[in-house]
C-alpha cells in the first residue's frame, strides 16, 4: 500500500488532482476520502490477515461444532454486525457532506456564470455583460459564484476536481453548482461524459483573479472587437468574411455572427485554443487554420489549406489583434 | 466411489440407456443438440471466442493510451474499440461463460437430474446468442460499430448525433441477446424449482445452485427494462417517436434510468455465477462444508435483491435532488452486508478447514483480494459527494475491473480447472497451472492497479488520448505493459488446458474429493448423467457414501432407472418429494433453425425492411407451431 | 397458538418472515423514489407536495412491516429450535435463519434511508 | 390417459409460463413507470391539441377481456384435475371473445392514430407504444388459443394438460395487465 501513498504523493501538485482541494467543497470530498481510504485499508488488511491465518493454519484440522460456532461468530460479528455500525458512521458523514456540494440556494452568490457545452468546446457568457468567450472562465478571487451549466447538444459534464465536483449538462435542464475559490491561480477542467469524437479535446481552464483585476478583465472582455488600423490585419477582417469564416464565428462588433464555432471577439487574448488542445502562438493558430483535424480529429471545424499561405498569414495577423 | 464393473443385470440398464441418449454423430449432431453438456461446451468456445476478440480490443486501446498525444489509433475507431470491448466482454463472454457454459453444464448435474427442464429451449437459447453476437460483429467488420459507449447515452445514441447504423446494430443485437437470456433464466428457474433429485429440499440444495437461482431471478427482472430502453430508441431513431427529445416532453435521463435499471442487476448477474463456483471450489479443498451455509445461501439472493434498489448511483453526477439520491445511496452501502458475510464465510471456511492451495483454491484467494479490494472502491463510490467527483473517471474503470475481471473472471477461470477433469476426463497439470495463476495475479494488478491513481488525478474516462504534464504518464504506460502481460499469462493459461485435454494423465471420477452431485458421475459423465436419479439426504450428496452406495444397490433393482425414454424426475419445489416422471423432448433441428430466422429478422428490421421482418416473425410463429410436433413421448 | 397446530398459520408466518421486510423496503423505495421525482420535477413543483410528512408515513410504515418479519422470523427460529414445528429435513430451520437475517439487513436499510431522506432538505439538487 | 396419481406440484410448462409471465409483468411495469416518468417531467399532460382519451370504450373493453378467460380458468382446472369436462368448448370461446376484443381495440387504434401522431410528442409516443404492446400480447395469446385447440383433439396427454393450464396463466396475466394499462391510459380523463 506504499505504492498507493507515493503515487498519490506524487501526484498531489498535478493540476488536475482530486487530492489538492482548492475551495471549501473540494476539501471536504478530500477529507471524505483519505477516511474512507483509511478505513478501507484496515479492513482489506483483516481479510489479509484472515487469508495468511488460512494459510498458517492449513495443516490444523479443528473440531466440527467449534468451528462452525467460531466461524458463525466471526462471519455474524464482521459481516453483518460491524458493517451495519461502520456503514451507519459512513452513512452520517456522507449526509452531512452532500449539502456542502449542492447547488448554490437561490440568492446566495454574487456573481453567475452561464457555460454551456458544445460539441467539443465550452460557451462562457456573463449575465448582465455582452462578455461572451470561450473554454477560459475567468473569476474574482474569494467570490461565490453560481456556475450555470446547459449543453446545446449532448450530454457534457463541467467538472474542475480542485475545486468542486463535476455537474452533468443536460438537454433540458440547468444544473449549477457553486465556485468559491479563495486562492488566486489557473484551474484545469475537463469534460467527464463521453460526449462523442471530440470528447478528448474538451479541457478548460478557471482563472482566478484578485476582483480588480476580474473587474478589468470583465469590462475589457464585454467591449466590441477594435476595426484593425491597417496592414495585414486589415486584408485579414476581409479574409475572414470572403472565407466563410462567419458562418460558423461571432466577432462582436462586425457582421460576423455565426453560432457554430466558438465567438472569437477578443480571441487574441486567451492562453490557448481549440479547448485548451493547443497554446494561443501565431504559429499554432497557423497551424490550427490550415488543417485543424490534426490536432482535434472529427472537429467541426474544415481545414483552409486551400486558401493561400499569405491568406492565412493575415487571417492569423487578424485574429492574433483581437485583444 | 469408483464405478467398479457393473453386475450383468445393471449392464443391461445402462447399455439401453445409453442407446435411448445416444446423439447423431457429426455436424448434424451439434446442430441439433439438445443435451445441456454438449450445449454448454458450445457455450464455452464461443464465450472464449468473443473473448479473444474483446482482448484485442482491449489490447488496441490500451497501446493507443501508452503514452500521451499518441496517433495510432484516431478517435472515431477507438471508440468504437472501446464500445466493442464493453459490449463484448459483458454480453458475448462474461454472461455466456458463467450461465451459458458453467451454468447449464453443471446445474442439471449438481441437482441429480438427467438435463434441463425446457433441453429444447435451451439450444434456442445459444442458438440466440450466437446469432446476436455474429449480428454486432458484423457491425465491426463493416467498420460501422456502435460508438456512444456501453451504456450509451441519448441523445449522443439519437439519430441526429449518430447517424450511422452503429447504434442500431447495438439496439437489436441486444434485445436479440437479451431474449436468449431471458430463455435461459426462464430455463434454470423451472430445472432449480421442479427437477431436484429426490429428497434435496431448499437446504440440501448446492450454493452453486444459490447463486444460479439468484442470476436467473436477476435476469427475469433486469432485462425488461432494457429491452424496453432499447425499444424507445429505435422508436425514436427509426420511427420519429419523442421518448428522449427534450423539445417534444420527452426526457434523456429517462434513457439513463431504464438502463441502469437493468444496468446495475446486469453487474450482479455477472458476478454471482462468480460466487456460486467460490463457494463450490472452497469446501472441497478445505474439506468441510461451506460456513454458515444457509447465510451464504440467502446472501447471494441479498445480492440480487438490493441489487434492483441501486441503479441510480451511476447517476449522481445528473443533477437529482439530494432526496432522491440518498434512497440509493443507502441501498449501495447496505448490499455491502451480503458481500461482507460471504467473504467472512469464505475465510472462515479456510481458517477452520484444511485447505489444500491447488490452482483452483489458488484463484479464488485471488478472487477474495479482488473482490474485498473492488468491493471497497466500491464502497467510496457509494458516497454521493466522492462518487460526485469521480464518476467517469478511470477511478471507475479501475474499480469495475477489480470487481469484473478480478472478482467475476477469476472464479471463471478457477472454475475451468476445477472442472477441467470433470469435462475432459484429464487432469490439468498442476505446477503449471499455479504458474498462470501468479502470472494473471500479477497481470491483472499491473494492468488495473495504476488506473485508481490516474482517476484520482483527474483522468476521464473513454478519452482516446491525453496531454502529457497532468501526471497520468506512468499510469498509463504501466496499464498498457500490464495489459500484455495479462495476455501473455492468458495465453499461457489456455495453453495449459488444450494440451492437457489431449495429454492429461486420466482423472477418476472424482480426482479432488469433491461434495456435489456432478462427482458421482464418470469424467466426463454419458449423455443421461445418471444411470439412477440419486436419493439426497444433504447438500453434499457426494460425501454420504451411504446414499452412493444404495444407488448402485438400486441399479440394481432397476428403481429409478427411467430407460423408457428420455425420462427424468420431477419434485415438489420446496422439499424436494419425488413427484412425478418427466418425459423429456430429445435433440431437435428446430432451435437451431429459430435462431437464424430470429437473427435474420432483426438484421431486416435494421436495414428497414419490415416487410421481409414480418414474413420473418411468421415464419418463426410456423417454427414454434413445429416445435413439439410429436409429443414427448406419453407414458 | 404454536404455529405447528396450524399448519396454514404456520406456511403464512415463514412467508411474512422471509418477504416482509424485503416488499417493505421495496415499497418505501418506490413509493418514497415516486414521491421525490414527482414532487421535485417540473409538474410536481405546481402541486407543493408536503414531501417530507409523506415521506415519514412511509418511513413508519415500512419499519414497522419491516420489524413485523423480523419479529415473526424470529419467534419461528425459536419455534424450531424448540421442536414445536416438525421439520424432518431442516428446511423448517434454514428458512428461519434466512428470515432472521433478511429482517435485520431490510430494517438497517428502512432505517438507513428514512433518516437519510428526512435530514436533507426537500428538492435541494 | 395416464393412471399415475395427480402431481401435487404443477406441469413444468405452467413453471416456465410464469416465469415468463413474471418477465412480461417487468416489461408492463417499466412502460407505466416510464408514462408516469414523462407526466410528471410535464406540466402540460396531454400537451394542448390531444384531447384525453374517452373512458367508456376502453373501460369496457378491458372488463371483457377479464371475463374472457374466465372459461380458460374452468378449462384449467378441469385439465389439472384430469376431469371428465369440457375442454375444447371453454377455450374455443375465449378465443372468439378475445378475437373480437383485439379488433375493436385495433379499430379504436387506428382511430386514435388519426387524432394525434405517436411522433408528435412524448404523450404520443408513450401512448401508441403502451397500447400497442398490450395488444401485441392479445394477439399471441389469441394465436396461442388456436395453437390449443388444434392439439386439444384426442385425449388429455400430460403435454396437453400442462399446455392448457399454461395458456389460462398468461391471459389471467394478460387480462390484469389489460386494467392496468387501461387505467394508466385514463389518467388524464379522471
């Protein structure tokens, strides 16, 4: 059982581990868990024990009436008896957890997020702002929040083990859970119901930032796309409408509105694209536009490796300006 | 006990018995069997076969998931690897092995009868199964396979979002296994209930017996649902219906509901055939009889009751109100009791017995730490809030691994030596066969083991590939290196039992001193088991020398000889008096052409032709009509 | 009134003693599973359903259906044991012990999901 | 006829019926469950534009079908008891009143396929499918009635008499799963 701990010590700093609780739920599912190991191991350890005892003893031949009595005590006393008492304390202390890992009563957070899952990215919108992104949910530090979780096609499940447990996205319904991190930092998340092709490549990331500077973030982000001043990004913009490129995105603030893709308006700043798949570099986004089933096979997304070179370098220009 | 030459009188009896069960020779003689020994055996290499081809599977996946980033296999085949391999290994081996194979080859023998109670339902049963196996497969060789995942949810499985037949070839195939499954239930519960040998009341009965019983109740229960699941489905898909579309007031957990309704008995059905081979392997290489047997006895029924009680904390994740999961969450920690008394009564049995580690003993200590180590996980997942963050995980897959392969297939395979003298005739070699053993321990530890820790840190499940840095690396290199391991064990393992069937040293009737009826028989036994319906005063018949002996003083006799045709016995179902004379129906072509027209008739309904479907379901109707043309023979 | 005297009285004990708790724990499942998913879904929300005085009925009901055959399993254990009841097979005996165990696994489980169920709060997702 | 003594236990054919029966009552269960599932996953039940169904038909409908295997139960027992009664009249009677049953009820079917569409909502589809599962076993049980009375000519073999108390157990189970629809159905009109 070594093994179980140093594996699991080891483990412990990866940013996508049950064992390293952020927020006040996560802990307590952590707490749930390390008792629930322990106890396990004393009891694995017993049948171990009664198995070697089984062993040691295999030449002993024990009188009839004894052992039946002896074993109908123990088989009464650890079968039956002791699981009911263990259970029961089991039992309390996972009713007790339950209401700490619900969904926020009504009124009780500050901030709503709305995610609703895609076929094979996330939709991040803030009620109350035009702030629409994608696959980064950005929050205030040591701010309840109410995570509003809708799919637009199947099933999906919005899960950040470091700080809550997973909440499955339902056609239909609207689940949420709540997000309450005191501790600045950067998140992983990643979606847990097979959802079909892309399921693999559905990753997302909770940054949390001190309020200002979300504040900042937030405003920034419900502003439309700047027009590009000239140059390349200019012959970019019109690259983007002439390719067909607005079917499927949204750029607020120019005629592109398509909801298939994810919006794009301020894509220049986010760390990555494509769900957390590939770091936001222009030579990645080069990469992603000329044949994006390479990297996210079965994505909606068609390559435009017919386009010219210089096209793409100017659609990459373009987009890498939206701030 | 051996069976000593006969006096000329009894030799009479038993050559015209023989000539009344003899089988037609040949291809014919297979295709028309009806006997549960030769049935079961038909059971057993195609469970094996499938077998093979769900270890691929699992050996594709688990090179694709070696390491992080990897291409050798793209998304849209893996999962439809990944959808083939739970399929497979759950309805086309698991099941078939343990009730197809071990069940209808050793109940009508542990319970002193000549065979099934419905022979010629049985053969329909396997000729179902087959059909319904060659049917999905077909669906992989046309490179079309159902891909949304076992329990393939809507509307991921609706026809908007799997276009395909895939999902269709799943549907059908299913309700076709389900129905041979559902025949094979029906078979067991009326062979356990009616054709008991003389004197075997409910507690004489062998907890083999037990647990049959208790999977054949499991499955009368659980498959409705699904077939009533499967159903709404190809409503929806073929039809247009709105059972699963939110847009029309229809609801897609109601899809979840039903199939873990039928999804989580289905996962006691698998492992009870389980506990029913522990619990005959462990009394005779103790030597005692089993503890506390009637606990053992109502334990497995517990098992499959509660069982019915759980299914929905495979839905914590969904969103249910609190109130509504805690009715499961008790349940799912309450069916621990069941579990925890029949491990304290296998131990028990060992520490106060002598037992005796050969390689059938061997696999179920194996199965013992398998299954208490399963049975914890178990356990965790049973929390609400912990299952809440480990649900479709690799937590998972490592937990019903443990509980499947280690606590389902160990006993299967302990089983497949323990009656390996039974069967063939031979023994086994034995230092070899400990051998396999470690090496599948080892195995199945190396392969499993890592998939708690890449769970715990965050690795979902049914993902073709993975980002390196998250700390799942080692894991899964480990899993991947376990995984070949584990078949190379296997392969060993199978190896040891094709060259023993041809060079084993002869074993005797009874090569391990066992307690059950099937011992008092030759290895392997004739076509009508018994040549007396044996009188039983105890649940191990095989150890009252007294009752052996008067059998063959009645042989005699000619008492309960029963050489007027294909006779058996039947008795009252609770304790066990001698009732009536059973004439049974002998091997028929009939099953095996009921089969192919079933199977047929589902492929034309995936392929849209009701028409020639209809024509299909009268031509069966005509079958059926056939079916006992000419009567079992009336006394 | 041993039970041995009345033979029908007798068969009725051992089934009340091996069924009893079992259809009582069932009933409370489906009946107390019935009541959250209609209570809490979009129809039941417009009934305001008093979940948590329902629940309890059943809750009541069923531990004392549940103790009944715990209660008869084990007056038919002791008549066995006693002699009182003839049971040249044992299987007289066997069934008492199941019954004894069958009741005292379902009552934990009433008792388990009836505690659990009136501690949460109704409908909180 | 045979001379043994009547078995106190009852034919295996009548042990697999049940069992069959039991699997039957699973799948009806499930289908109730599942129209009670999608009424209460809906406000608007029937959604507005289906009227809900008239009760008298149905109603009476189902009684009839119970009182139809009323003579497969006299049947039964005088096949269990090896009696000297009757056995082709009862069942030959049962069948017709079941044969007229299924087609009224197939008549009210269609009608009702011209009033509302299974595909059109959830309502509809769980209704068509309720129904057509019930009648769908009417319609094998009337089959299996005519199967009957083709081997009922000459006397009563251990065979047939098993044959005969098995046929009366399914259409007991399907008649009672016939109220038990029937009810379902009419939830909306109480």
């Amino acid at each position: 059982m070594a093994c179980v701990l140093g594996m699991l010590a080891t483990g412990c700093g990866s940013d996508q581990s049950i064992t390293s609780p952020v927020t006040e739920p996560a802990r307590e599912i952590d707490t749930l868990w390390w008792a629930m190991f322990a106890g396990g191991m004393v009891i694995f350890g017993i049948v171990l024990g009664l198995l070697v005892l089984a062993y040691v003893r295999r030449r002993r031949s024990s009188d009839p009436d004894r052992a039946e009595r002896v074993s109908y005590a123990v088989i009464l006393g650890g079968g039956m008896v002791a699981p009911v008492v263990l259970l029961a304390v089991l039992f309390a202390f996972v009713i007790r957890v339950m209401p700490a890992v619900s969904a926020p009563e009504p009124g009780s957070t500050s901030l709503t997020v709305e995610v609703t899952g895609h076929q094979w990215y996330w939709e991040v919108r803030y009620p109350g702002t035009d702030a629409v992104t994608a696959n980064e949910i950005h929050l205030p530090a040591g701010t309840p929040v109410r995570i509003v979780a809708r799919t637009a096609d199947v099933i999906h499940s919005f899960w950040v083990p470091r700080l809550n447990r997973k909440i499955d996205m339902i056609p239909g319904r609207t689940n949420s859970i709540e997000l309450d991190v005191p501790k600045v930092g950067t998140y992983r998340g990643q979606c847990s119901e097979f959802c079909g092709l892309g399921h693999a490549e559905m990753a997302f990331e909770v940054i949390v930032q001190p309020p200002a500077a979300f504040r900042r973030w937030l405003d920034h982000e419900a502003q439309p796309a700047e027009t590009p001043a000239g140059g390349a990004a200019a012959a970019g913009q019109e690259e983007f409408q002439s390719a067909s490129c607005e079917d499927c995105h949204t750029i607020r603030g120019t005629p592109a509105d398509g909801k298939v893709g994810p919006d794009l308006t301020h894509i220049g700043s986010r760390r990555t694209l494509a769900a957390l798949t590939i770091p936001n570099t222009p030579g990645d986004l080069y990469q992603w536009i000329t044949n994006p089933q390479g990297w996210k096979p079965g994505s909606r997304m068609p390559g435009f490796a017919s386009l010219p070179a210089s096209a793409r370098r100017a659609l990459v220009s373009y987009l890498e300006g939206l701030r | 006990m051996a069976v000593e030459s006969p006096a000329p009188a009894a030799a009479a009896r038993i050559d015209r018995l023989e000539r009344i069960w003899a089988e037609r020779p040949g291809l014919t003689g297979w295709l028309t069997t009806t006997d549960h020994k030769r049935i079961a055996l038909l059971y057993l290499a195609t469970s094996l076969a499938f077998f093979a081809a769900g270890g691929a599977e699992a050996l594709a996946m688990r090179t694709q998931l070696a390491q992080p980033n990897e291409r050798v296999i793209g998304p849209a085949t893996y999962d439809q690897l990944m959808t083939m391999h739970g399929v497979t290994m759950i309805f086309f081996f698991v099941i078939p092995l343990s009730i197809g194979a071990f069940g209808n080859y050793l109940v009508p023998l542990m319970i002193g009868a000549r065979d099934m109670a419905f022979p010629r339902m049985n053969a329909l049963s396997y000729w179902l199964f087959l059909g319904s196996g060659l049917l999905v497969y077909t669906s992989l060789l046309l490179g079309m396979a159902p891909d949304a995942g076992w329990f393939d949810y809507v509307p991921l499985a609706s026809r908007r979002f799997s276009p395909g037949l895939g999902i269709d070839f799943y549907a059908l195939g299913l309700i076709l296994n389900g129905v041979s499954s559902s025949a094979a239930a029906a078979n067991f519960l009326v062979t356990i209930a009616k054709l008991r040998a003389p004197g075997m009341s409910l507690n004489r009965m062998p907890l083999f017996c037990y647990a049959i019983l208790a999977t054949s109740f499991s499955l009368i229960f659980a498959l409705p649902p699904l077939t009533a699941d499967l159903v709404f489905l190809e409503l929806d898909r073929k039809l247009g219906f709105k059972f699963f579309d939110v847009a029309h007031g229809g609801d897609p957990l109601l899809w979840q509901h039903l199939f873990w309704i039928f999804g989580h008995p289905e996962v006691y059905i698998i492992v009870l055939p389980a506990f029913g081979i522990a619990t005959s392997i462990i009394p005779t290489f103790t030597r005692r009889m089993m503890a506390a047997f009637p606990l053992v006895a109502v334990a497995e029924l517990l098992v499959a009751f509660i069982g019915f009680g759980v299914w929905v904390h495979h839905m914590f994740a969904t969103g249910l109100p609190a109130t509504t999961m805690v009715f499961f969450a008790a349940a799912s920690l309450i069916i621990v009791i069941p579990s925890g008394i029949q491990i304290f009564a296998w131990c028990m049995t060992m520490v106060t017995g002598r037992p005796e580690f050969k390689t059938p003993l061997l696999f179920i200590v194996g199965f013992i730490v398998f299954f208490v180590f399963g049975g914890l996980s178990g356990i965790t997942l049973a929390a609400v809030p912990f299952d809440q963050q480990v649900t479709d995980t690799y937590y998972v897959v490592a937990h019903f691994h443990y509980v499947i392969w280690g606590a389902a297939v160990f006993p299967l395979l302990g089983g497949l030596y323990y009656w390996f003298p039974k069967v063939t005739g031979r023994m086994y070699y034995e230092r070899v066969g400990q051998l396999t053993f470690w090496l599948v321990f080892a195995g199945t530890n190396l392969t499993f083991f890592p998939m708690h820790i890449s769970g715990m840190l965050g690795m979902p499940r049914r993902v073709w590939t993975y980002p390196g840095g998250l700390g799942w690396n080692v894991e899964n290199l480990l899993s991947t290196i376990g995984a070949f391991f584990l078949a190379g064990g296997l392969v060993v393992l199978l190896a040891n039992l094709v060259v023993s069937a041809y060079r084993g040293a002869p074993a005797g009737p009874n090569p391990f001193g066992g307690g059950t009826l099937e011992w008092a028989t030759s290895s392997p036994p004739p076509a009508y088991n018994f040549d007396v319906i044996p009188q039983v005063t105890s649940a191990y018949a095989c150890w009252d020398d007294a009752d052996r002996a008067d059998d063959r003083r009645r042989l005699e006799t000619g008492e309960l000889v029963l050489e007027e045709g294909h006779e058996t016995t039947a008795s009252t179902p609770v304790d066990g008096h001698l009732d009536e004379i059973l004439h049974m129906p002998s091997e028929s072509p009939w099953p095996f052409v009921l089969g192919i027209v079933a199977t047929l008739g589902t492929a034309f309904v995936l392929t849209d032709h009701y028409l020639i479907a209809a024509v299909a379901v009268a031509l069966a109707a005509a079958v059926l009509t056939l079916w006992h043309a000419k009567e079992p023979a009336a006394a | 009134m041993t039970p041995a005297r009345t033979p029908r009285l007798a068969l009725a004990i051992q089934v009340y003693a091996l069924l009893g708790a079992p259809l009582a724990w069932t009933t409370q499942l489906v009946v107390g599973f019935g009541l959250t998913e209609a209570a809490c879904g979009p129809a039941g929300r417009m009934w305001n359903i008093a979940i948590d005085t329902w629940e309890s009925v059943i809750f009541g009901l069923a531990l004392t259906v549940a103790a009944g055959g715990l209660a008869s399993a084990t007056a038919l254990h002791r008549a066995v044991t006693r002699g009182a009841i003839d049971d040249p097979n044992g299987r007289v005996r066997f069934l008492a012990t199941i019954g004894l165990a069958v009741g005292a696994i379902f009552v934990a489980l009433i008792l388990y999901t009836g505690t659990g169920v009136l501690t949460l709060e109704e409908c909180r997702r | 006829m045979t001379t043994a003594p009547v078995p106190r236990a009852r034919p295996n054919g009548w042990y697999g019926m049940l069992a069959l029966v039991a699997a039957e009552s699973a799948l009806f269960a499930t289908l109730l469950a599942t129209y009670a599932y999608l009424r209460f996953s809906d406000p608007r039940w029937p959604p507005p534009g289906i009227e809900p169904p008239s009760i008298t038909a149905p109603l009476v409908l189902a009684l009839v079908l119970v009182a139809a295997s009323a003579p497969l139960a006299i049947a039964s027992r005088t096949a269990r008891r090896r009696g000297a009664g009757p056995l082709v009249a009862p069942v030959a009677l049962a069948l017709v009143i079941q044969a007229v049953y299924l087609a009224f009820q197939v008549h009210l079917y269609a009608d009702d396929l011209g009033r509302f569409s299974a595909g059109g909502s959830a309502y509809g589809s769980i209704y068509f499918t309720l129904l057509a599962v019930h009648h769908a076993h009417v319609g094998v049980g009337v089959l299996l009635d005519g199967w009957l009375l083709t081997r009922l000519r000459g006397d009563l073999t251990e065979y047939r008499r098993g044959a005969v108390m098995a046929v009366a157990l399914y259409w007991y189970f399907v008649s009672l799963a016939g109220l038990a629809v029937t009810a379902t159905i009419l939830i909306p009109a109480w």
